[in-house]
C-alpha cells in the first residue's frame, strides 16, 4: 500500500459479487471458411462465433451481442475475408464510432498476414495523399459515422469502385449509437443504402454490440433492415470479482471523500503491486485528476513510479493517443486514467483489473468497462467506486439493481424532426430523393420534406426532390452545434487538444482552469468567431466552476395524465439558457474567493420534456410550508435526474431541469427535466413512460441517505446553475412521497 487509510475496508466495500468461470464451448470451422483464413487465425472459432458468421456468410443481416472480450470481431471478419479472398473485386466498410477502435482493427488485419486485403483507415487522420490511395486500391476501409457522413456520401462518385463491389457493411459497437447521435447514424446508414443501391451493390450489414437489450430491435432501428441476434455468449471467462465501493465520510455528518481522490489511491495501490489496471473516470478533467493524483501518491513511495501511470482522453493528438495505447499494451504503463475513449472494443491485452470512478451511465457502460479486464479466459477484478451522486449512492446499496438487472435496450429516435430534418436534405444533396424513398426514411418524411420545401430549403421536381444550395448542408452527427474548439498555448500557439463546442462555454471560458496532460493551463480568452481557446500554463490554488441561468417555455403538449393534484405531462418545449459567471474556489478546503461575471451569448434549445405540476392545496395539506416549495421542488429536480439513468440509456449530463413554485405556463408548482438535445433522444419519453419506478427509485434514494440536510450523494447537483441553493431535502423526500401516492 502506498497510503494509510484511518477507515477500515468494511467501511467502504459495501458488497463483493463474484461472477464465476466460464468454460468456452469450441466447435470446428465452418466448411466456407478458407484456408488461409483458418491458418492465419490459427485455433477453432466459439460456437457464437461460427453461427453469427455463417448467417452473415449466408446474406442474413446479423447483429451479434455478447461480452467484452468474446471474440465479436471474428463473427465478422470470417465471412468478410472470405468474401474478399474468393472475389477480387469485392470490399469491405468497418464503420466505429471512435477513431481509436478503427486504427485497432487496422493492427489486427494487417497481422493476421494475408495478401490483397488492402485495409486502411479513412478518418479525420487521414492525409489527401492516403486518402487519394484509399479510394483507388483500399478493400477494406476502416472509418466512422462522421466521416461516411461527411467524406464518403459527399463524393460517392469518387468511391465508384469501392460502393460496386461493397460485399459486408459492418457496424461495430453500435449499442454506442444512442440519443440524437444514434438517430443522426441511423439515417446516414440509410443514406449509404442509397447510394450502394446506385451501384447495384446489395451488401449484408453484420453489426456487433455490447451485451443489450432486445438487440434486433436496435439492430433494425438503426438500419432499416431486419436483423438476427445471437446473443448467448459460449466464450471462456475467468472468475470476476466484482466491488461495490464506498469513500468513507470525512466526518460524521459531513462530505465523504472525493471519488477522484480515492480512485487515485486504489490505482496507486494496484500499480504499487505491479497489477496492470485501467481506471475509468467520467470527464476529462477528472482523468487528468487521478493521473496527476497516483503519480504523486507513487513516487512519494518510489521515486519515478508515478512514471508509469498516464492520463487518455479525447481531445489528445492522434500521436499521443497511439502512443499511449502501445505504451500500455508493451507494459511500460502499468496504470491509465481514462474517459470511456478506451471503453469499446480496443483490444488492451494484459490488463488485471478496472477501476471505475462513478457509474458509467448505463448498464452496457458497465459491463464493457468491467470486460476490458481479464480477457482471454483470466481472472480480473473491477471496482465500483461510487462518486457523491444519488444514482451511485443507490446502487451501491442496492447491489440487486446492477447484477440483477437486464441490460438496457438502447434509445435513439430516428423520426426525431430536428434530426430527419437535416439529414434529408443530405440525402438529397448525396442523391435527388424519389418517392421511392420516402418510405426508407419512416413514416413522417413526407411531411418534413413538405415542410423543408415550403422553407426553400429542397425544391420539388416531378422526378423527386432536389436540394437548393451550391454547398452541403452543414449537420453535426454528435449533436455539438459546430467544429470542436481549439485549445491553444497563447505563448507558443502549440495546439494542445480540443473542446466540443456544446461544453466550450462550462470548460474554456475565459478564466477556466484547463488540464492537459498532467500539466494546468488557465485561459485567457475564449473566441467563440474563431473556435479557438487561448491558454497559458499556471499553477493557480484554486479551481473554477461555472454558473448559469434557465429559462424555459412550454410549446405543445404531447401527452398528459392527472391523478388527483398530479398531473404529468410530455411535450416540446424551449429551453435557454445562459453561462453568466464562474467561481473560483480554494482546491483544499473548497471556499469560495470570489464570483466573476462572464459576457457569453444565450443558447436556445427547443427539446422534449416530462413535468409534473402539484396543486398548492395539496403541499399545503402535506405539511410542506410555502416557503420551503422552491427548495422542495428544487431538490427533487436534482434528485430526479440523477436518477432518471436507472430507467433511460442517459447520462445525468445528456438532460437538464428546471424547477419552479410557479410557472408561467403552468401557474402551478412545476418539475421540469427535458433532453440535453435539440428536438429530443427519447429519454424524457422513458422518463414518461415509466414514471412511478422512476420517482419511486428517487425517493429511496433521498430518504436512504444519511446526510441530514442535503448532500452530493442526494439532491445536490454537480452541475448546477444556481450554486445547489435554495435545497431542502427534507420537504423533497415529502413532496415526492406526495407524488408517487396519486401516480
């Protein structure tokens, strides 16, 4: 151990499940299967493995849903190289959603050795000299939405001989593919079945995913196609010991430890014993925290250990991202601080044991960033180390909720208008559109196409439907509303990563601490006109944390259902909202120095909400005075969206709220949580539809915490506008109570 800890580990392991070996179930290869293929792989394939990629061989659309670590890619790599060997003319597209998974699938193929595969990555990397060679000689292309999105439909004429002989469209990771990116992806896959059908192509998607809920469903949702799952796993597994981590209180009635700084003393802890570990960690910042944090508690023990330990995220330089990854996998890492970046399916062989800071959000997070150790058949552990959260506090105290729990179906809307919207005049700018498009696209689209052409936006011919402008309508895929911003050395203009422009103005505004690498930067300007963030390296005492303001106005309800003094309500709704100031507080003992005001232009988003409004009558007769509504209401908003992710595929992050003793619209005492992104991903609809186990979960959590006014681990929010004030937990427990005995 490299610190002493004043608590005992009873007081913090609060529970200990272990998920028993499995033995692997091998079968001979499928007689399709090449020679060469069978010698460059070199051992028998699982049985899960032989029947997806026979169905895939055989022209069925595939989705495969297994494990971390159960050999998905060789479902689609058999039939895809098969198909490449047997036909000189055929190909290949391998579509992921991170860069990193791509360049990993690269160093797979190009071992295993054959000859005229010809793979190559086609991203954002990618120079025009090897682009220019990819389009000409590339079998297997290697990419991702963004750029099948912006560089591959865009010049569909240029990818001629490739979309002929297009023989697989592999979809990788695509539980991944969730909320407005998801239903963004779920059109461009429909875009590129356009645009093979141009050139007579008929390919066979095969998609891989984490273990999942009703993955056919999503499979077919996302492209169109009817799709057959094989779901039961028949890999090997070693035994898994699985932790559920408490920090320990500071004192009695008072804040608990920071999961950052107890992460960073558990990888301090395995890197110490020589145990490869891999620790997730929710934000960038935080990443950058537990590195910094487990190289000082390691070289305070062993001068240099801490040289061992690093931070990864997004954000970081493709070299240094390379870099990393190879340091880690050769061993000259022992312990990684990452974002989930690492959490799909590159392959880190050798690593023992995960830590996770904070629950990844959903149950497929959880379960892929629990597999990234002990593949290959061994034993690993993972620990779960709650943060000051409601939704973590619950969880590791109702262990039945995470190991007996199905993993989540995955949440994305493809008829979404703000979505169907934009990526119709793409697939009119790839295509003129027909009305034998129409029903490609879903059931509204003539109805938006109406709407586009009445805009001028897309003119009507009778031959179909044509877009107006000389250059391509501008879509973000992610959702971020523009180009990621650059974080630049004012001194040196060094780049030194970037920020997406929808956290730009909480991340890099002017004055905000930035950490990159170990090493902190204050900013000096933000350039909204530019994308660009101007930064100085400082070592500044203290940390900054912004403030906003919201506003917002009810548009149209949806649905809506009244129970005595409840009533529930779904519908759109426009949300503003507004970065006003940022504090700046000690980094020890947490006190505020001072409040600066920011100059940052207003943001308008119009989204889909729930709400509920309460009839004063009824807090009255509850016993809830009226001056305590605002601080009731406020603290069962915080309480609700913290838990919202136990029933939607959401991240806290990926939704807002808003709570007020009387709003305009309403004139009542009203809750409002809406969806982080324009025109909605499904989750306030999930927040509808199951509403009682939602709010049931909330009041549980609230009441089962032990703080007595309020804390982190309840009804205090990490992100929000208003400073956590007014709150008061006792009133939120009664006023939910209230709720849930008329819903």
């Amino acid at each position: 151990m490299v610190s002493n800890m004043c608590f005992t580990v009873l007081d913090v392991l609060l529970h200990t499940e272990t998920l028993p070996r499995r033995a692997g179930v091998v079968v001979p290869w499928p007689e399709w299967v090449p020679d060469p293929v069978r010698a460059a792989f070199g051992f028998e394939p699982w049985r899960h493995q032989a029947e997806a990629a026979t169905a895939a061989w055989e022209g069925t659309h595939t989705v495969i849903a297994t494990g971390t670590g159960s050999g998905k890619s060789l479902a689609y790599q058999l039939p895809s190289l098969a198909r490449l060997l047997s036909d000189p003319r055929a190909t290949v597209l391998y579509v992921a959603p991170t860069k990193a998974l791509a360049a990993d699938q690269l160093r797979a193929l190009t071992d295993l050795g054959l000859s005229g595969l010809y793979p190559a990555t086609y991203d954002g990397d990618t120079s025009r000299e090897e682009r220019d060679w990819v389009r000409q000689h590339a079998r297997i292309v290697l990419t991702n939405p963004d750029m099948l999105h912006h560089g591959i439909l865009p010049a569909h004429g240029a990818w001629s001989r490739f979309l002929r002989g297009l023989a697989y469209i592999i979809v990788d990771e695509c539980h991944a593919y969730r909320g407005v990116f998801g239903s963004h992806v779920a059109h461009v896959l429909r875009r590129l079945r356009r645009v093979t059908a141009r050139y007579r192509s008929a390919p066979v998607f095969v998609l891989a995913s984490a273990t999942s809920g009703d993955p056919a469903a999503s499979a077919e949702r996302l492209t169109g196609l009817p799709a057959t799952a094989f779901t039961q796993d028949t890999s090997p597994r070693g035994e898994i010991t699985f932790r559920l981590w408490e920090p320990p209180l500071l004192t009695d009635d008072g804040p608990r430890r920071s999961s950052l700084s107890e992460t960073a003393t558990l990888l301090a802890d395995s890197v110490s014993r020589g145990v490869p570990t891999l620790a997730f960690v929710r934000s960038r910042k935080g990443a950058e925290l537990v590195a910094t944090m487990t190289r000082h508690h390691l070289d305070l023990a062993v001068p240099g250990l801490g040289e061992r330990v690093a931070a990864y995220r997004a954000g970081y330089l493709r070299e240094d991202r390379r870099a990393l990854e190879r340091d880690l996998m050769d061993g000259r890492l022992l312990g990684l601080a990452s974002t989930n970046a690492l959490e799909l399916g590159v392959d880190l062989t050798g690593l023992d044991a995960v830590l996770m800071c904070g629950y990844p959000g959903t149950m497929a997070s959880l379960w892929q960033q629990a597999g990234r150790a002990g593949r290959a058949g061994r034993s690993a552990s993972c620990t779960l180390i709650a943060r000051d959260d409601p939704l973590d506090t619950y969880l590791v105290h109702h262990p039945e909720a995470l190991f007996g729990r199905p993993v989540e179906a995955t949440v994305f809307d493809p008829a979404n208008p703000h979505v169907l919207a934009p990526q119709l005049c793409c697939a009119a700018a790839d295509l003129p559109l027909t009305e034998a498009d129409l029903a490609l696209f879903g059931p509204t689209t003539r109805d938006v196409l109406d709407a586009l052409v009445a805009a001028g936006m897309l003119r009507k011919r009778p031959a179909g439907w044509y877009w107006t402008e000389r250059d391509r309508p501008d879509v973000d895929l992610r959702g971020a509303g523009g180009g990621p911003v650059a974080v630049v050395e004012s001194a040196t203009g060094r780049l030194l990563g970037t920020v997406d422009t929808g956290s730009a103005h909480h991340q890099v505004h002017d004055g905000a601490v930035y950490l990159h690498r170990g090493a902190t930067y204050v900013v000096d300007k933000l350039d909204l006109a530019d994308n660009c963030a101007l930064v100085h390296a400082e070592d500044p005492d203290w940390s900054t944390h912004p403030r906003d303001v919201t506003s917002m106005v009810v548009l149209d309800v949806r649905e809506s259902r009244t129970s005595g003094p409840i009533t529930l309500s779904l519908g759109r709704v426009e949300v503003t909202n507004q970065v006003v100031s940022y504090q700046r507080r000690k980094l020890v003992s947490g006190e505020v120095v001072d409040t600066v005001p920011l100059d940052l232009p207003e943001r308008v988003l119009r989204t889909i909400a729930v709400w509920w409004t309460i009839d004063p009558e009824a807090l009255d007769e509850a016993g809830i005075p009226a001056t305590e509504w605002p601080g009731a209401l406020h603290a069962a908003e915080h309480a609700a969206i913290g838990l919202l992710p136990l029933v939607a595929t959401c991240d806290r992050w990926d939704i807002g709220g808003l709570s007020t003793a009387a709003h305009a619209d309403t004139g009542l005492p009203t809750i409002f949580v809406y969806d982080g992104h324009p025109g909605g991903a499904g989750f306030a609809e999930r927040a509808y539809s199951t509403a009682p186990a939602w709010l049931t979960a909330t009041r549980n959590a609230v009441n089962a915490c032990r703080c007595e006014h309020g804390c982190p681990s309840c009804v205090q929010s990490p992100k929000c506008g208003n400073g956590n004030n007014p709150l008061n937990k006792p009133e939120a427990a009664r006023l939910l109570s209230l709720v849930l005995k008329h819903i």
